[in-house]
C-alpha cells in the first residue's frame, strides 16, 4: 500500500512529470517578463514577485489542464489505457478536482498580493479552459478532426503568455507592446512542437486506442510536420528577437539546433525505435528551452552585462 507522497510522486512522474515542467516554466516566464521589460525600453523594472506569481500560477495552469483531461478522457482511458493511474485507481477525480480547486484558490490569492488587475487575464484563461474541457459544445467533431483539435488547444497558449507578460505591463500600468504578438506566436508553434514531439511513436510502440500522429498521418509525414512546427516557431522566435536587436543571436543558435532536429528526424526515420523516438520528444523539449532563453531571458542578460 503506497503511502499518500508516494502515490502523488508516482502520479507526477506518470501524468505530470514535475521537474520538465517546472524547468520549461521557468523559462516561459522569465523569458515572457524579461521580453515585455527589454519591449518597453526598460523603464518599468523587474522584480521577483512578478517572477513568482507568472511561474506558480502558470505551472498550476498546466496542472489544472491535466486534471481536466483526466475528467475528459476518463472514459476513453478506462477502456484503452487501464494502466493509467486514474483508470488503475491510484488517484481519483474527486482528490485530483480537490486539488485543482485548491491551486485555484493559491492562484487567486497570488495574483490579488501582487495586482488586482492579474484577475482579468487569469479568468480568461480559466474560462478557455473550461470550453477545452466541454470540447468547445463540439466533442465528436473534433475528434474526428485531430489537427483542429490540436490547434484549438494550442490556443491556451496565448492566455498563459497574456497572463505571464502581465506580471509586467499591468502591474507597472503601462501599455502592452505591440512586439508581444511575436511572442505569442512563437508559443503557439512551439506548443505544436512539444504535442507532436510526444506524439510521434515508433511501430514497437504504437497501441489499439492511442491517438498518435505517426498512426494519423504515417511516420515521415508526422516528421515532416513536427519539423515544419519547429522552423514555425523558430522563424516567429527570430521576428520577436529582432525586436530587441538580438535576430543575429536567434538566428545562429536555432540554425544550429533546427539542423540537429532535422538530423535526429532522419534518424528516427531511418531506425523508428523506441529510443530515436524519445530522442525526438526530448529534442522537442531543448527547442522549445533553448527558444525561450533566446528570445527573452539571455538577452536581458547580455543588455546587463553590456552595460556593466
């Protein structure tokens, strides 16, 4: 019998691996907030509790995305994936809704100690994920659309950059950047990134009831696609880092990185196994890493130094 940390431990490591997250967050938000700082010329600072409030709650906003899909998909799991923990019984959907209102209720009250105003744009957020969670009133169709299914919950994205840039330009009352839009396309595509790279299985792995990209459309065409997502992202990572004159950066270190993904992308075609694909969904994962620190928190970094 697991005790209740180890069931949780085991339920993060399954569901909700912890330190992933908590690193790509990381990056989310202070690449977010050091852009919208470095996009209005620096005159309204930084400061830590912008940091704290755009990761917490940003990072519980991911949490509460997985509960809703446990809640979502909780038929469908039971009768194709029992082996997952709430289909096997490990945790139920009253404890995970227990706490994921509790996060809320953290959420709330984190925004309310740093600025009011932050409830606006948290609300939108939970209001879209609320229509993610009722499939938009239109479920049946959009399973039986899978690439508009993913697009339409990519849009997430857009409140949690809306939410993150926030911290700063609503706190300091100062009008958001027009530059912000290169931003959330960027996080749109890399959002395409990171649903593909996970979702591209080799024929060893590939299971009755898993809904994978490499089964929907064939293996070099999911390549193809998750490839296309990352030149995507990285074209709008490069608009958004002209806006703060680091294009020349952006542009040397995603060359150097997309021509890796595009290497392991034949690899993993020339030898589709379990571990060349893992590679692909850990590459998805440095991509979309590497792309924040490019377009936000590097920069602030070496406009400090340089002025130093």
């Amino acid at each position: 019998m697991q005790s209740e940390l180890e069931k949780w431990l085991t339920y993060q490591k399954e569901r909700f691996p912890l330190i992933r997250y908590s690193v790509l967050v990381s990056a989310f938000a202070a690449s977010g907030l050091a852009l919208s700082f470095l996009l209005t010329g620096g005159q309204h600072p930084l400061r830590i509790e912008m940091f704290l409030v755009a990761f917490s709650v940003t990072l519980l906003l991911f949490f509460q995305l997985r509960v809703a899909d446990e809640h979502k998909d909780f038929e469908y799991d039971a009768l194709h994936h029992p082996d997952r923990p709430v289909p096997r019984g490990l945790v139920t959907l009253k404890e995970l809704r227990t706490l994921a209102l509790t996060s809320a209720l953290f959420q709330l009250t984190a925004v309310l100690l740093l600025h009011a105003t932050l409830v606006l744009p948290l609300a939108l957020a939970w209001v879209y994920m609320a229509l993610m969670t009722r499939e938009f009133f239109i479920g049946d169709w959009l399973r039986d659309h899978p690439v508009i299914y993913m697009l339409t919950h990519m849009c997430i994205l857009f409140f949690t950059d809306l939410f993150i840039t926030s911290c700063h330009f609503m706190v300091s009352n100062i009008e958001p950047p027009v530059a912000l839009l290169y931003f959330l396309g960027t996080s749109f595509c890399l959002g395409m990134v990171i649903e593909l790279g996970r979702k591209i299985r080799s024929p060893q792995d590939e299971t009755t009831g898993t809904d994978t990209y490499s089964r929907l459309w064939g293996r070099e065409t999911a390549v193809r696609v998750w490839l296309s997502a990352i030149a995507l992202s990285g074209f709008f990572a490069i608009a958004t880092a002209m806006q703060i004159q680091s294009g020349l950066i952006a542009l040397a270190v995603l060359s150097i990185l997309l021509f890796t993904c595009w290497s392991y992308g034949k690899k993993f075609l020339a030898a589709s196994t379990p571990l060349t694909a893992k590679r692909l969904d850990s590459l998805s994962g440095i991509w979309t890493l590497a792309t924040y620190l490019i377009i936000g928190l590097i920069p602030l970094l070496v406009s400090h130094i340089g002025r130093g």
